[in-house]
C-alpha cells in the first residue's frame, strides 16, 4: 500500500497545471502529512510569484532612475527565481545594455523575446542592440515593432526616430522625434536627436527656438549648448552667442571648441582685446597651431598693434612657412610699421 506522501505525490502531478508560475505555486502549496496540520496554524510563507512580482516592480523602477547595477541584481535574482519569466529576461537585457556590457544583453534579451514575442521591451531592447551594433534597418523593423505594441511608450518612438536618422530619413526620424516628446516632453536624447535633425536639415531659427527651450530643462548640456551656438552662428545673431559661449567655457574650462566659438563671436562684434585673450587660452591648449598664431596677429594689426602684429606673424610662419594668411599679415603689418616709423622721423 502507498504512504500518504506517495499519495499527495500522485495526486499533485494529476492536477499538475501547466503554466510555469503555477507550477511553483502548486509545488509550494502542496500539502503532505507533514504540513496540513502547520499550514491550519501558520501563515503561507510568501509565494515566489509575489517575490517575483516585487523584483521585477523594483527592476522597472531602477530603470526609470538610471540605476542600472540595481536593476541588474533585481532582474538577476528574477530570473533565478523563474527562469522561465520573459520580464526578467528583459530587465536583464536593458540593465546589461546601459552597462555596456553589450554581447551579455544580447543574450539576455534573445532569451527574453524566445519566452514571449509579444514583449514590448524585448523588442525596444533589440532595437537599441541594433543600433549600437549599426544595424538600422534591423533597428528600426524591432522599433516599429515595440510602437505598436507599446504605443505610449516614448522611448520606441525615439529609438524609431535613431534608426531613421542613420538611414537618412530626416523627415521620418523628425515625426518619430515629435511623437517621442509628446509623450516625454523632457526626454534628453529626444531634445538632443531633434535638435540634431533640424540642423541637419537646415532649419536653423527653428533650432535657436527650440534649443531655448529645451536649455531651461538642462542648462549644462553640452550637446545642447553646442546647438545653440550653431545656430546663432548661423544666424549670425553674435549678441546672443557670447553668454551660451561663456557658460560653456565654465563647463568645459579646457575645450577648444568653446574657447574658438567664443573667440570668433568676440572678434565678429569686433572685440579684439577679449579676442586676443581667448586666442591666448587656444595657444596654452595647442601652441603649434598655425591658424590661432596668425588670428592674433590679425587682432594685433586690427588693434594697428603693428610691431606686436608683425612679431606674432613671424611666429606663426616658423610653424608653417608656407600659410598664406600668415604670410599676408605679415607683409601688411611690416609695411605699416615701418611708415609708421617714418612718420616719426
């Protein structure tokens, strides 16, 4: 005659359900001898399904703040836990990819969209993959696909919008953009990726409208800086450059680009001693740089600095002999020194 646990054994497996996560619960519900008498006294320890559901909830909102080690560990343990959960998968994937642990995401997420294709995270984890992995017709096949399983989901829309930009459909990638900051109004790459498209496309005090606003959510962006000055650049509306220029330099006290973009405003509204000293701060960061050598001799001869012009141009041409605007500053400025000097006389 069978025990009563062969009993309860058999039992189980005729009723055995067929999901995963109900097989566990089954499996840890299952009374023997041994426990129905407990189980009348003491509470059910907690299910691995609301373990899991907790992990995966806490996962997700590592990811909103950009804890991705975090997240990591929570959609390890999940994973663990139920390895036959699609989401735990995927949180392994997106924290993998942030991480730039990129082959490891790979096969975190191609495991996650093996258990459910229908999962809108797998497929906008793919999509990124691809993207870094300069796949963007593949890209954007997995992002069409993550919008229409998740159409509120703005990250879809921008990573529709990064592959369109790779594949040079400015117009697409434009729409995809606009749809991505309906949805998440402060979304940084949006701002940046939108930014970049309508320079590109030469849209260019739209880009200075646009930049204004998107510079109050995140003053201290470089990319955003950098499209600001560009486009007032463009517009040759100088006045409005030399604050963006400055707060750059204080950013970045060490980048050449700011410190040329604001010398160049500086000597376009024809301040040419402020020049001088931005062109100085060029000359400490690449002094064998034959073009800031023969700008601050031009300043000098603008400034009829004319000795000082001709002494900084010779310098200019011991770097390269053979650079024709040094060489012409040069000339210019020699002569009018010495009529200068003959004036004198």
């Amino acid at each position: 005659m069978p025990d009563e646990h062969e009993k309860a054994r058999v039992i189980a497996l005729n009723k055995w359900p067929t999901n995963r996560t109900e097989n566990v619960n089954a499996m840890n519900t299952m009374e023997t001898p041994e426990t129905t008498n407990n189980s009348r006294t003491t509470p059910p320890e907690r299910q691995p399904s609301q373990e899991l559901e907790t992990l995966l909830a806490q996962a997700l909102s590592f990811d909103k703040t950009g804890r991705y080690q975090e997240m990591l560990e929570c959609a390890q343990h999940a994973s663990d836990l139920d390895p036959g959960s699609a989401l735990a998968f995927a949180c392994k994937a997106r924290a993998l990819q942030k991480l730039d642990r990129i082959s490891e995401a790979t096969i975190a997420n191609d495991q996650a969209l093996l258990l459910d294709t229908a999962l809108a995270l797998a497929w906008l984890n793919r999509s990124g993959l691809q993207v870094l992995q300069q796949r963007f017709a593949d890209a954007l096949r997995s992002a069409t696909r993550a919008t229409e399983l998740a159409p509120d989901d703005a990250r879809a829309w921008i990573n529709t919008g990064m592959a369109h930009i790779n594949l040079h459909n400015l117009s697409a990638a434009l729409d995809a953009m606009n749809h991505g900051l309906v949805l998440d109004p402060d979304n940084l790459l949006a701002l940046q990726m939108k930014g970049e498209i309508l320079y590109r496309c030469g849209r260019v005090r739209e880009l200075a409208s646009f930049m204004h606003t998107a510079l109050e959510s995140y003053p201290d962006d470089i990319q955003l800086l950098t499209l600001m000055i560009e486009a007032l650049r463009s517009t040759e509306d100088y006045t409005r450059i030399v604050p963006f220029t400055s707060h750059f330099i204080q950013l970045t006290p060490d980048n050449r680009f700011a410190w040329d973009c604001h010398m160049r405003t500086l000597r376009s509204l024809g301040q040419f001693p402020a020049a001088n000293e931005a062109i100085d701060r060029l000359l400490e960061l690449e002094p064998d740089e034959v073009r800031y050598w023969t700008l601050k001799a031009d300043n000098l001869y603008r400034l009829e600095q004319y000795r000082e012009a001709v002494s900084v141009a010779q310098h200019a041409l011991q770097i390269d002999p053979q650079f024709p605007p040094a060489r012409r500053i040069h000339e210019k400025a020699l002569k009018l020194m010495y009529q200068r000097k003959g004036k004198k006389k």
